[in-house]
C-alpha cells in the first residue's frame, strides 16, 4: 500500500512539474528563430525553420516549416525575412511552445 502512495506522489509530483513548464514568450522565440539562421543572410529558410521548430520541441518539424512559410512568407520569396518574422512569431506562440 505504502509503494502505491509513493508512486501516486511521484505522478502527481511529475504532473505539477509539467504544467510549470513556462511558455516561450514572443521575445524568446524571436531570439531561437533568429539563431537558427545558420548563414547569417537575415532570413529563414525552410531548412533553417524546420531546425528551429525542431529545437522549440515540435513533433513534426518540417510539416510546421511548411505550414510557417505558408502563413507568414508575406512577399512570396519562400525565406522568412526580418520583417516576416514578427508575423512568424505571433504564428508560432499559439502553439505554446515551453522551454525543457
Ligand atoms: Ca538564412
Ligand atoms: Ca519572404
């Protein structure tokens, strides 16, 4: 009985710990997107995205690079530009990506 009681503390314990987990703010994100642009030319291309939403822990990175460069590539030149990324950063904070 004992064992069983210890085991519920650790889950509930475990599930305390997971729902502290902070979000990434707007700043925080702009500051991963911006490191991932591996060559330095001020923009983010599919390759780069998929390996930001990568390290923002997303399950299926290069599906959300594409859906990204969907929403937010507004000048249809298929990178994310410096000004494009504000747009990509409101699009990615809905998916309420939290640090690990
Ligand atoms: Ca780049
Ligand atoms: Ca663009």
């Amino acid at each position: 009985m004992a064992s069983q009681w210890g085991k519920l503390r650790n889950l509930l314990r475990c599930m305390a710990k997971s729902k502290k987990k902070s979000r990434l703010s707007e700043d925080q994100l702009r500051r991963i997107f911006k490191a991932h642009d591996k060559n330095g030319d001020g923009c983010l291309d599919k390759e780069e995205l998929k390996e930001a939403f990568r390290a923002l822990g997303a399950r299926v990175p290069g599906y959300r690079a594409d859906y990204a460069i969907h929403y937010t590539d507004i000048d249809l030149d298929g990178v994310i530009n410096e000004n494009e990324i504000d747009h990509l950063v409101s699009y990615a904070i809905q998916f309420g990506y939290t640090l690990d």
